[in-house]
C-alpha cells in the first residue's frame, strides 16, 4: 500500500516560489514520461486498476507499475502499488506495439501479473503524459514537487510518500501557509486527470 500526501498548487507562480524556498533542499530533477495501458477488453479498468510505464532521464531502466483501489481523502492518497524496473528496450517495445506486453511478459513479475491475474488476452495503449519532478529532503520528508503538463493544462502539485501522513501533511501546510502560498487538497490522480481530458478547476477560497 502506497500512501502520499497530495497537495495541489493553483499555478506555474506558486509553483515557482515553492522551488525557490526549497532550493537549498533539492536533490534531484526527474523529467519523466508516464505511459499507461488497459487490457484490450477494459480488464483492468473494470477493476479500478492500471499500469503504467515510467521512463526518466535520470534513470536508465524503465519502472512498470501496476496500481489499483486509489482513494484520496483529504489530500491523502492510498493505492494497492506494485512496481519493479524493468529492460528500457523492453518496455520501448510494450510503448510501440502494446501487445508485446504478452510476450514481455515473461520478463517481468508485474507485467505477468497484469497479464494472469486481471486475465487480459491483450494490451492497449491509453497515451501518457510529461512529468517534471523536483525531490527535496526537508525536514526529515521527501518532497516531491511536480509539473505536469497533460497536453490540455499543466498541474502543480506536492507529493510525499509517508507512513505518517497527517504529521507529513501538518509540517507542509504550515510550510506553505508560512510563506503564503496558495493550496488545496488533491482529489484526484493525475491519471484520472489525464483520462477525463480536462484539467479541474482550482478551487478559491
């Protein structure tokens, strides 16, 4: 079970002075490109599931995940997560032709799974989009600031995994009411954004 905080940012302003005032924190920059399939016949989103394949210029491997039951809850997201790297040309192949996902199969425990366990008879591709993520150590926290660009809008939004999610979420609220930066609760994730084809409006207090 994966649980992160989610809070969301209202624009490309906030963004920027969350970036600055962590600066002395940053540890990495990851430009990612997120690809994501269902089975041929809705298998997995029949079952509230979905699989994805990350590629990030940072890394040389590919990350395939296969995640599933996503709540969000007052800017707390927990999610059934499995994931494991997987052979870059592997999984360009799967992007290609997502059929091949079959065949790759063999090569990976989560491709297998998504394969067997939601008894998917093929593979398609749903599309994907770019992801600019920005990771701080602040406070005993990882940080992760993202700017995600759908095609159709561009998100702003602070994620940070932890077993502790109300005492993570405290400390970044207080950080970001501090400096005065604008927030609200995530609802949603960034996948079902990208399949609703429209960006949710920024709610205003």
């Amino acid at each position: 079970m994966e649980v992160e905080v989610k809070l969301r940012l209202p624009d490309a302003v906030a963004h920027r002075h969350v970036t600055t005032l962590l600066s002395p924190f940053h540890v990495a920059t990851h430009r990612q490109e997120n690809h994501f399939f269902d089975g041929s016949s809705g298998e997995l989103s029949s079952r509230r599931a979905t699989l994805r394949l990350r590629f990030s210029d940072t890394d040389p491997l590919c990350v395939v995940t296969l995640k599933a039951k996503a709540v969000i809850v007052d800017g707390v997201s927990r999610v059934e997560e499995d994931e494991e790297p997987l052979d870059p040309s592997i999984g360009k192949d799967c992007v290609a032709e997502p059929e091949k996902i079959l065949s790759s199969a063999a090569e990976s425990r989560v491709l297998r799974r998504a394969k067997e366990e939601f008894g998917a008879l093929g593979f398609v591709g749903l599309g994907g989009f770019g992801n600019v993520r920005e990771v701080y150590e602040w406070k005993g926290l990882k940080l992760e600031v993202d700017e995600t660009d759908f095609g159709f809008g561009t998100l702003y939004e602070i994620e940070c995994e932890s077993s502790d999610p109300e005492e993570a979420k405290k400390l970044i609220e207080e950080f970001l009411k501090d400096n005065g930066i604008d927030y609200s609760y995530s609802v949603t994730s960034k996948f079902a954004i990208f399949r609703s084809g429209n960006l949710p409006g920024y709610p205003r207090q």
